[in-house]
C-alpha cells in the first residue's frame, strides 16, 4: 500500500501522558489482563474495537490541543511568520506537521486547519494520480466536499472548477511524494 511521506524533516512525536506509568495505570493493566483469560471471542472482539476507538479518540484530542495552541500563540504574537506571497492571504500557504507528529496542519487564508495523516495521504494520492489537471481538481474537490467540506468554505471554493484549487495541489505536490 503506498504511503504519502513528508519531504521535510519531521519534528519527533512529543511524549503523551498516557504511556507514563502510574500506579492507577498498572492496577488497572493488572486487572484487564486478569479479565482477559475469562472473556470469550466476542468480548475480546469488543475491547480491540473500543481500544480502536478510544486511541483514534485520543488522536484527535492531541489534533485538538495543537490547535487551541496555535491559536493561542497567535493570539500572543509567538507564532514564526510563514513566508508568504502577495496572495498568500486568500490561499494555501504552508504545510507542517503537528506538535504531536499525529497529522498537519494546513495554512488557508491565514488560519491553520488541521488534518490526519491518512486525510493528507487520501489527498496526496489523488493529486498525485494519473489524469489531466482537470480531472485532478475534479477528484480532490469531490473528496473534499464529502470528507473535509471545512476546508472548501474557508477557502471560497465554490465548485470544481474554481481556480483557487490549484495552490493546494502545488502545495501538496511540492511537499510530498509516495512511497511504493
């Protein structure tokens, strides 16, 4: 399966609470693994899926957290000027990876919008496939409009045809490739 890759050097993932080991953490790993030998395939079943969830949930919260503190460093007036063309105000911009490591964050008219790392996979296949420009534009902005709808309103996208598309395709193009 390919995987888009950040041609930039990545930051290492910041260190999360939750692997500290703390007494209430092990008591309750000792407990669980107790449980475990009596549970039957279905109840295994089920904890593998809600340990799934919980740790996309967990995910999203750290996505959740870099932002608020983007916002609040810009707010504060420490955030690093990205550099940034005439037009730059009404586009996409720039593109880093998140405090955690668990996704970007993509600049559009001045405001960073945050997405996974399989969203930016998602996209970066697209821009990179096969087709005329035409029918790149046609495939982002229709996964866009059903999976990140948020990013077209911030940036006036109107429809597939709109030319303001075409800075997020250079911005992804420039910044990442797949990995065969």
């Amino acid at each position: 399966m390919a995987k888009a890759t950040n041609t930039r050097a990545a930051k290492p993932a910041a260190s999360k609470k939750s692997t500290k080991k703390t007494p209430v953490k092990e008591a309750l790993s000792k407990e669980l693994k107790g449980l475990l030998p009596k549970l039957d395939e279905e109840g295994l079943a089920f904890l593998v899926k809600q340990a799934h969830i919980h740790l996309y949930n967990m995910q999203v919260d750290a996505l959740n957290q870099t932002i608020i503190n983007d916002t609040e460093r810009q707010k504060t007036g420490n955030t690093k000027t990205a550099k940034t063309s005439k037009a730059g105000a009404d586009g996409f911009t720039d593109i880093k990876i998140s405090e955690t490591g668990a996704g970007y964050h993509i600049r559009c008219s001045n405001q960073w919008i945050a997405f996974t790392t399989g969203e930016i996979t998602k996209m970066v296949k697209i821009v990179l496939g096969e087709g005329t420009d035409l029918e790149v534009r046609e495939r982002l902005y229709s996964w866009l409009s059903n999976e990140r709808a948020d990013l077209l309103s911030a940036a006036g996208i109107a429809n597939k045809f709109d030319d303001r598309i075409k800075p997020l395709i250079s911005l992804l193009k420039k910044n990442f490739k797949l990995k065969k």
